[in-house]
C-alpha cells in the first residue's frame, strides 16, 4: 500500500487577478424535499415555501423555494473555486435575487474577481472579493451577489 496523497485545496491569493471568472462545477438541481427540510430546520415559515395551494394563489405555479436556501446553493458552487484555500469569510454585500427559482430547478453558478489587495492586519493572507452570479437551467440569472474573504497566501500551482 503506498500512503495517502494529499490534495491541495481551492486557490491561494497569488493565483486570483482581477477580472478572472470561474464558471463552478457542476450545479444542483433543488427539489422540494430540500426546500421543505431547509425551510423548516431554519424556521422559515413563509406559506410560500410550504403550501402549493398559497403559492398558486398568489401567482406561483407551486411551491417556491426559499431565497436563502438558493443563495446557499449558489454560494457554496463557488466555493471549491474561490475560497476552499482557507480564510475568513467577511461578508456579502450587494444581493440580489432575479425570478423565483421552483422545486426542479437546476442551480449553476460563475464567479469574476473584482477586487484584490494585500491584507495589513494579516500578512499570510490577502483580500479578494468576487462577483458570484447563479443561474436556472434556461440561463436566467436568479440571483446575484458579492463576497469578500480573506484568501491563504501560498505557493502558486506549477
């Protein structure tokens, strides 16, 4: 038996330009037991989330999913890509949600670099923030948003 290979995580603060996309791997399709079960463990309670009957009534075809569950979606797509690496994670500003997205949907997301500094208070790390759009199997954008992390410093790959 040979030993174990360890595989290097995410991408590290060298490797990121600003400007650089990433479309993230491969989506996820919601279905309404993930929106039952996200809706009820996070006391979501919005009839919308839950009632076919409700949703219909106020101009749904069904049941919607929650917004918070598909901006969790779309968030952790992105996350291999930009910040598996190790850093803090500093916050999201600017979030926005496009058409509802329905129980079937299938969630993608892609990523552009928008800023990119050197970190004063923590020299092993640097600070990036990123534009993280997802999108619906027809390639409507069904939200957006940007996020800010502190990014581990390291040896680029070869």
């Amino acid at each position: 038996m040979s030993d174990a290979v360890k595989w290097r995580k995410g991408n590290h603060y060298e490797e990121f330009t600003v400007g650089q996309e990433f479309s993230h791997h491969w989506g996820r399709t919601i279905n309404e037991g993930d929106n039952s079960l996200f809706s009820s463990l996070t006391l979501s309670y919005n009839p919308h989330y839950f009632n076919a009957e409700f949703a219909k009534a106020h101009g749904h075809p069904g049941i919607q999913v929650n917004p918070l569950l598909v901006f969790l979606t779309v968030f952790g797509l992105s996350v291999e890509d930009l910040s598996e690496a190790g850093g803090l994670f500093l916050g999201v500003e600017d979030l926005g949600y496009g058409p509802p997205v329905y129980p079937g949907d299938t969630l993608t997301a892609r990523s552009t670099v928008t800023d990119k500094r050197e970190s004063d208070s923590r020299p092993e790390s640097g600070i990036v923030t990123w534009h993280t759009r997802g999108y619906n199997q027809r390639g409507e954008q069904v939200i957006e948003f940007h996020r800010t992390n502190f990014v581990a410093k390291g040896r680029p790959r070869t």
